[in-house]
C-alpha cells in the first residue's frame, strides 16, 4: 500500500453526519408532502366577498377580451359575449353597492355564465 491509498476521496464531498442528515430532511420533507394529501377538506372555507367577485369578473372580462381579439368568433357570438360581459359587471358592481348573499349569489352565477359563452 503506497501513499496514495490515503488519498482517496471519501463517497460525498460532505462529512459523514452531514450526508445523514441530508437524508433525513429529504425523508421529512417527503413524508410532509405525503401527509399533505390527507387533510381534511372541511378545514378550508371559501366564502365569495366582493372584492373576490371583481377579481373574478376581471379575469373572465380578460379572457372575453382575448377570446374576441382572436378572431375566431361570428359576429353574433360577439354579441352574446358583450352582452354577458355587460350583465356580469352590472351585477358584479350591485353587488359591491349593496352587499348582500343574494347580490353575491347573482354577481358569481352572472360571472360564470360570462365564463360559459367562451
């Protein structure tokens, strides 16, 4: 055995304890990801506020606006889809003046028949 026997690298570049530990997080990370996919759903509430129904009703006005940008539509679909744009943000902003379950109610269903006609 010559001098160079002595030399040789070890597995890894990190120590002996670092290279454990380096398992075991990635073992706890994956197991919290696993445990992840068993939580409950009742613990997550969604519950529809004015704000979230402009933001919706923008994103559906976006995707309307680009739907109609590409070209691809006859003229009375631009119709009915202006239309449905128009009664989404008239109900959209009933719902902001005068905050109620029933304006929420009719603003959201308005929205998604905007998203319907695309």
């Amino acid at each position: 055995m010559g001098y160079a026997s002595y030399m040789k690298r070890p597995m890894s570049a990190f120590p002996f304890f670092l290279r454990r530990f380096r398992g075991l997080c990635c073992t706890m990370v994956g197991v919290s990801l696993l445990a992840g996919c068993q939580a409950p759903m009742a613990t997550v509430k969604i519950t529809p506020t004015p704000t979230t129904l402009i933001y919706s009703y923008i994103i559906a006005h976006g995707m309307a606006r680009g739907r109609v940008m590409s070209g691809d539509l006859a003229p009375q679909d631009v119709i009915r889809l202006a239309q449905a744009d128009q009664m989404a943000l008239l109900s959209v902003l009933m719902a902001e003046k005068e905050p109620s379950r029933e304006s929420e109610k009719n603003a959201l269903e308005k929205t998604l028949i905007l998203l319907s006609k695309l």
